[in-house]
C-alpha cells in the first residue's frame, strides 16, 4: 500500500507538522475563534507566508488536517484487516485503531473532544460509518443485525455511534484501559447477542 505521505518532501511534511503542533497547543489555550493565521504561524516558529504557501486559512488547514486523519486511520484499519490472525474482525482491527490513536493521543483527544470543533469528530464518524457498513454487507446473511430483523441503517448508526462515543470517552477519562483490553471489551459488547 503506498502512502501519498511518502511522496512529499520531508521539508513540507516538518511545516506542517509544526502547523499541526501549534494548532493543537492553541487550542488547549483558547476558543477556535481566537486562532489567527498570525497567532498560529507565531507558535509555529514559522511565518505567515509560509502558512498560506500550505494553507489558504485555517479552516483550509483544519480540511486538510481531517483528511490526513481519515487517511491515517484507515490505513491502519485496512493493514489490520489485512494482518488479522483470528476470526474476530472487531478485536483486532479495533485494537490496532486505538493503539494508533493513543500513540496519538495529545492530537486525538484535543480534536476529538474539543468543543466548536466537530469536523474531525464528523469525519471519523462518516470513516466508521463506511468501515461498519463494509463489514456488515460482506456479512450479508450472516450478520448479526440481518439475523435479528434489525435495519441495517440503524444498526450502522448504533454502531459508529457507540464506537465514537467510546473513543471520544476514553480520550477524555486519559485512556484508563490499554487498546486491547478496551477493543477485547467492545468486541463482548458488540458480540452479547451471538
């Protein structure tokens, strides 16, 4: 699998990070609204020229920062699939999703759990929704939601809303369960019925 992240020159990838950092850090201190492109570039140690040679403005850069998010994330969901060694798709795949994102976690817990800033929340949902609705329809016949006469919309939104919630929740409690212990978990909630 090739990573378009590979392709950019180390020189762009260190800005941004910069720009990604100092984001992050403003946004422990103050309302989104009160980020500037001078406040952030400052921060950053870098100039404003330098921001708009990345970014059109901030929320061009929140975008974009979204999207490598949604990239990351399902690059990892997609490796751990590919990877897995048991029978049990939600174990270990969710297992490997949340051990990138307590790697990660100063990035996803400020994101994620920050209020006036639901773009990347969205975006994780509409991810997970995209990954569930997959599994369910290779599923088809034999999932649990089509054996139980349940809608299948409904079960997508049940189940991308309780994973959210319990990441988002894990995040803001500082992850008081390790990845696999809270994948092992959810895998028991979700299989309850089986």
């Amino acid at each position: 699998m090739v990573n378009k992240k590979e392709k950019i020159d180390p020189r762009i990838l260190r800005t941004r990070k910069l720009l990604r950092d100092a984001f992050i850090e403003l946004l422990l201190e103050m309302d989104i609204k009160k980020i500037s492109v001078n406040r952030l570039a400052e921060k950053a140690t870098i100039n404003r020229v330098t921001f708009y040679l990345h970014y059109k403005d901030i929320t061009d850069m929140m975008d974009k920062m979204a999207d490598d998010m949604v990239e990351d994330i399902s690059n990892v969901i997609e490796e751990a699939r590919v990877n897995r060694t048991s029978n049990q798709p939600t174990g270990e795949v969710l297992a490997k999703c949340l051990e990138y994102i307590a790697v990660n976690a100063n990035f996803y817990k400020v994101v994620l759990t920050t209020r006036g800033v639901p773009l990347f929340k969205d975006r994780l949902m509409q991810l997970l929704v995209e990954k569930i609705m997959s599994g369910i329809e290779n599923r088809g016949s034999e999932s649990f939601g089509e054996k139980a006469g349940i809608q299948k919309e409904i079960l997508i939104w049940y189940d991308s809303s309780a994973l959210i919630g319990t990441i988002v929740a894990w995040l803001k409690n500082d992850m008081p369960y390790s990845p696999n212990y809270l994948a092992q978990q959810f895998a028991l909630i979700h299989n309850r019925h089986k």
